[in-house]
C-alpha cells in the first residue's frame, strides 16, 4: 500500500497542536510545520508542566518521595511505585518477604492492564471511534475497584513500601481478581478484537503508518510496546529480572512490522500475558509477612550509587539514586521510557498527512507528567 | 386545498420551519440517547422526563452564552456564515413530498434543486471557515469542499439512474412511480429487472448522503482529534447552534431524499393504507442507521476519503449508470 507523499514542499505555514489540543492528551505541545496537510517538520516542545520532581527528591526523606512517584505516569502508577522501592531497597539492602512480591506483582500487572486498557481507549478516541471507550471503562473500572480496595486510592497509589506493602490482600480481592480475569478472557476477543481490531477502518488507519525502524528504536533508546512492536525482543521484566518474575511463565509480545498496528497488537497481547502473570501469581501467592521486619523510619543507606529498572506499561524506567550517607537522597535521576518514545515522534512523522501524524503520536501512549516530570 | 395561495405558503413555512426545527433539536436528543445506549450508557435523564426537555436547556444555554467575535476575524461573513448554513436545508424541505397530498411546492427538476442547495450548503462552510481565520477552520473548510465535491458526483450519477427508470426528476413523479408493495419501490424494483442494479446506487447513494453531510466515519471537517472543531472552533453561542442544527437538518433532507428516491416514498412495504406516517418510519430509521454508523466506527483519513469517491464509488457508478440504461432501453 503507498500513502501519499509530497514531492516537494512549496508554501508552509506552523500549526500550534497544543499545549492544549485533543489529540495531545495533556500538555504536550507540538510545533508542526506543514505544507498543506504535511507534516514538513514536527517539533514537541515540553515543559509545560514539570514540577521538579528529581529536585523535590533530594528534599525529604527516602519515604517522603513515595507518594510522588504516582504522580509522574499516573497510568501505571505501581510500577512507578515498584522502582523507586527497588532502588532505595537496593540502596539500603532491604530483603522483602516473598509474599510481598507476589502481592506486589499481581497488584503492578492490575495496574499495567489498566494502563493498556486506558491507552487502547484513549487511541480509538484519536481515531474518532467514541464507544471503545466505553467499554475500555467498564473493564478498567473493575481493575480499579480491585486496587481500591486493597490500595485506598484509585489512581494515584502509595501503596508500596521500602521493604514490601502497606496492607494485606484479602479473600474477596483474590476471588474478585479472578473472576475479573475469567471476564476480561472472555470479552477480549468479542468485545476488543471483533469490534474494533478486525474493523476494515481502523486497519486501514494504523497498518502502515508511522513505521519506526529497529535502527531507530535502538538511537533514540525507544523501550516497552514501542520498541517490541519495531521487532526488538527487550522487556526488564525476562532480561534484567526483577521480584519474582523469573518464577512467572509468560511470553514477551515482539511483532516485527513497527507500524503502528504492531504496537497496538503488541499492547492487545500484553494484556493477555499480564493477565496469565497474575493468575499464577495467585496461584503461588505465598503465606507470610507482607513487610520485611525492621526496617527503620530514617533510613540512611551507605554512600554510593544504586540502579534499578522496572518495565512499566510504557517502557523500561530506571531508577538512578546517589547516596551520601544521610537521610536524603543525593540525586534520584530517572530515566523515563515516555521520554525517549517521543523523541523519535520528529524523525517519524516528517512526510506524514497530519491526520495519521496524529493516529502515530496516539500510538507511542504518551502520559506528558512521566516526560517532564 | 382551497385556500389562497399566500395562506397555504405562510402554513407551510410555518409548518416547515417548526418540522426542521423540531427534528434538529429532537435528533441531538435522539442521538444522545443512542449513542447512549449503544456505549452503554444512559445518557441525558435530568431534565424533563427521560431527558426529554434537554434541548431546550441546550438551546437556552446556547443563546445566553456570548457571542464571540475575535480579533482578526471578517466580522461580517463570520456572522453571516451559520444564518445561511440554515438556509438550503430549510428550502429543501419545500420539495419534499411527504405524501400524496402534503407537499410545500411540487416543481420539475426538484430532485436537482436539493443537489444544487447542498452545494450552496458546502460554500457555508468554507465561508465560516474563512472568515474564522483559524488555521484549523481553514484546513477543515478546505477538507469539506473537496469531500463534498467528490461524493456530489457519484450521487449526482446514481440520481440519472433513478431518472432512468422513473423519467423524471420530480420528487413527486418519482414517488408516484413507486407506489404499491415493496417490488415497487426503486431499490426492489422487480419491473425491468431493476433490483438487479438498484442496491448498488442505493449503497452508493447512503454513503455519499452521510460523506455529504459531513458524519462519522467522514466527518473529517470536525475531526476534533485532529482540527479542534473545525469550520466551528472560533463559533461559540448561537453561531455554533445553528451550524450544528444545520448538520441536522441535512441529515433530515439527505434521508428524505433516500426515502423518496429508493424506499418508495410514503408507499407502504405491503400497499396498505399509504400515507406521511410510512414516510415519516423510513426517514427515521434511515437517520437511526446514520447515528448507529457514527457511534460504532472509527474515523477515515480524509486522503482514503478522496480516494474512495475517486476511484470506487464514480468508477461505480459510472458502470451502475450503463446497466441499467441498457436494462431501460431493452427491456
């Protein structure tokens, strides 16, 4: 199939698409040169809502930086949760009771569900399709009944702690787990795949377009669906292990076309893997304390650098923490897997009509707080 | 009717205007309710029962509201652009035969003069497109000239078909025609083997009726994911009011027209008891089937929306026209 594409470009005017535009799903802002419907050059401008976060870090306590990191990918706010504890466990050299990981892990694979969930919504809405979104919710909602239910919050969570997590899980939130499994199951392939992912429109509108490289990918250090869905085989979770994972059967989701159809598949399939993790994990799910003894309210790891990556919905995030030996941390960098999708957006969309410039920026999931933090 | 002539006019518009007034305002009703219950959803239910009085709120809430005028926009055409959107739609109306008897004006070529004000319907919005001085107004005006142009044409040529068969290009003749039981009616026509034929232009003809008035899965002139809101981003109060009540209409005008021309007017399926009811049944299932095909696709780009008129639907129809001239003239 050939997509049309300008010869050259004669008469050009800028388009400002945001900081506040429908398609931006934030405060992104995207500086678009075009030439009719071309996009000549795309340029996204960030910023417009970074709070210091990394500073904010260095200003409290390990502790105190917790309820943050929710706030940056407010989609999969646990897993946000889970490598800030990973480092600062790290750091201090925290053993967290096997219990905990399990609790840890269905809880981060709820959340990354209802992340994909939320993005497939958000992305059929880019495509000027209203009803997925809907029916996204109804799932979604369940998910984050769940986590209230054992969390207290519904979106934003602080629910994990250095050295495991805050509350229990209890009899109705395993059964109300897996009877949500059973009918996320059942309504996958009626409710997601036959309306929306065999519909004629929206293949012709995600097959071939947006078409990112493995080349690219590795320059711009592109990570998670965006980087499986251009062929590379890379998830933290098989080949830089973390929690109880190694003791979890599930499959990565690469597909090799880089369109941004492979990237849909990809994020459609990872719900069914995330899905197959929990229901072991419940399984499994052994007795024990869910936090470890003894770990003090000051903590004061030793002096030294520290690194931990966990794979969010969006990507690889890695957690960098320098220490000096008091109770705050030196210098908490993070490396933010939205960041580097974006980044590869202007090479991309250069040459695209704007209408499946757009289809493509819906397709990377962007969540602009975890960008500009 | 016995009546002076300027009395029956003065009923007609009166009645005319309060039929597309009603029908814009009910339909937003209708089409929320629908995409309601489609998403699962209840949709408006506070005011009046079932909601029934939302559009008067919605209307009352839209005339309070300012009205907007920018800087750097052309003041006059900008106010003028959403009172003439209102207008072809409303006088297409005029030739509509609802029924036998109840029709504003019966004239020749009515068929045409829809065709001709629709076209008048598209230079409304390139006018507020323009005027607005908005990037995004203008870039959507733009889009909604070249997709009107390119579906007014295989319309256009299904409409010769019909003329074909019928002879006619009266509204009213060519209901006439096909009065009786379903196998009368244009698109199951059994008389010359038409039926063979007839379910092409139909198709051809629903698709470009919903292209033409600008509807989901072609709305690309709002596409609000891309444009904002298009021809309609600077419009705010009454100007947006009545570009949205003019989308309503259209779409009344385009299924009556679907209704007459293929469904067979105010005939009824089985010939009993003809009459406006039969006609009203069939252009309301024909706008249900448009607010049900809004709220379950996705979008189409506007280059594949070209294409598709360019190269499917005029090839087609252009082979459709042949057919069924030679099914006229040997059969």
């Amino acid at each position: 199939m050939n997509l049309p594409r300008p010869q050259h470009y004669e008469e050009t005017f800028v388009l400002n698409l945001g900081p506040q535009h429908p398609a931006t799903h934030g405060v992104l802002r995207i500086k678009v040169t075009m030439d009719g419907e071309y996009v000549v050059k795309a340029e996204p401008v960030l910023g417009y809502i970074h709070r210091m976060h990394e500073k904010i870090a260095e200003q409290g306590n390990f502790a105190q930086f917790m309820p943050y990191t929710a706030r940056m990918d407010y989609l999969h706010a646990l897993a946000f949760n889970h490598g800030y504890c990973l480092v600062v466990e790290r750091a201090a050299g925290i053993e967290v009771p096997e219990r905990a990981e399990y609790i840890r892990v269905i809880t981060v694979e709820l959340n990354r569900i209802a992340s994909h969930l939320l993005w497939w919504a958000a992305f059929l809405l880019d495509l000027g399709g209203f009803t997925p979104l809907l029916y996204a919710f109804d799932d979604r909602e369940q998910i984050l009944d769940l986590l209230e239910r054992i969390t207290g919050s519904r979106l934003t969570y602080c629910y994990f702690r250095f050295g495991g997590v805050c509350t229990d899980v209890d009899d109705e939130f395993i059964s109300g787990t897996r009877a949500f499994i059973t009918r996320l199951r059942k309504r996958l392939p009626t409710m997601y795949h036959s309306l929306v992912t065999g519909n004629i429109i929206l293949i012709k509108r995600i097959k071939d377009i947006g078409i990112i490289s493995r080349e690219q990918c590795r320059l711009y250090g592109a990570s998670g669906p965006v980087a499986r869905g251009s062929g590379i085989d890379f998830d933290v979770r098989k080949h830089e292990p973390y929690s109880v994972y190694p003791e979890l059967d599930f499959d990565i989701p690469v597909y090799p076309d880089g369109d941004s159809m492979a990237r849909y598949m990809v994020r459609m399939d990872e719900i069914e893997q995330s899905l197959r993790i929990i229901e072991q994990a419940l399984d499994k799910l052994p007795d024990g304390p869910i936090i470890a003894a003894k770990v003090p309210k000051n903590l004061k790891p030793e002096a030294g650098a520290f690194y931990a990556a966990v794979e969010t919905a969006r990507g690889s995030l890695g957690h960098r923490l320098i220490c000096d030996g008091s109770k705050n941390p030196y210098r908490l960098k993070l490396r933010s897997p939205t960041f580097c999708n974006l980044s590869l957006y202007a090479e991309v969309a250069e040459g695209m009509m704007i209408a499946d410039a757009l289809a493509f920026l819906g397709s990377l999931d962007l969540v602009i707080p975890e960008i500009d933090r | 009717m016995m009546t002076h002539p300027f009395v029956r006019a003065l009923i007609y518009l009166i009645g005319l205007m309060a039929f597309a007034g009603l029908n814009a305002a009910y339909l937003v009703w209708c089409e929320r309710k629908g995409a309601a219950r489609i998403q699962r959803r209840i949709g408006p239910c506070e005011v009046g029962w079932a909601g029934l009085l939302q559009p008067l709120a919605d209307g009352l809430k839209l005339m309070t509201k300012q009205l907007l005028v920018p800087d750097g926009v052309d003041a006059a055409l900008f106010r003028l652009a959403p009172v003439l959107a209102m207008l072809p739609g409303m006088v297409s109306l005029a030739v509509i035969p609802f029924s036998d008897t109840l029709q504003a004006r019966e004239m020749e070529l009515s068929a045409l003069l829809i065709f001709a004000f629709a076209s008048v319907g598209m230079l409304c919005v390139l006018l507020g497109g323009w005027a607005s001085g908005n990037k995004f107004a203008i870039i959507s005006s733009t889009r909604a000239v070249s997709q009107n142009l390119a579906y007014e044409i295989p319309m256009l040529l299904t409409v010769i078909t019909i003329a074909l068969i019928v002879g006619s290009l009266n509204l009213r003749d060519i209901a006439m025609e096909q009065q009786g039981n379903l196998f009368h009616w244009n698109l199951f026509r059994l008389e010359g083997w038409h039926i063979l034929t007839m379910w092409i232009s139909f198709i051809i003809f629903f698709i470009c009726s919903i292209a033409e008035t600008n509807r989901a899965p072609f709305d690309l002139a709002e596409a609000e994911s891309e444009l904002v809101a298009g021809y309609m981003t600077e419009y705010s109060s009454m100007g947006y009011g009545l570009f949205m009540m003019a989308e309503y209409i259209n779409i009344v005008v385009g299924a009556c027209l679907t209704a007459t021309l293929f469904l067979g007017g105010w005939a009824c399926p089985f010939g009993l008891a003809p009459g406006w009811w039969w006609f009203v049944l069939k252009i309301y299932v024909l706008i249900f089937t448009i607010i049900w095909v809004r709220w379950t696709y996705p979008r189409t780009q506007i280059y594949r929306l070209l294409n598709l008129s360019w190269k499917v639907m005029i090839p087609f129809s252009l082979v459709n026209l042949l057919i069924t001239a030679g099914l006229v003239k040997f059969l």
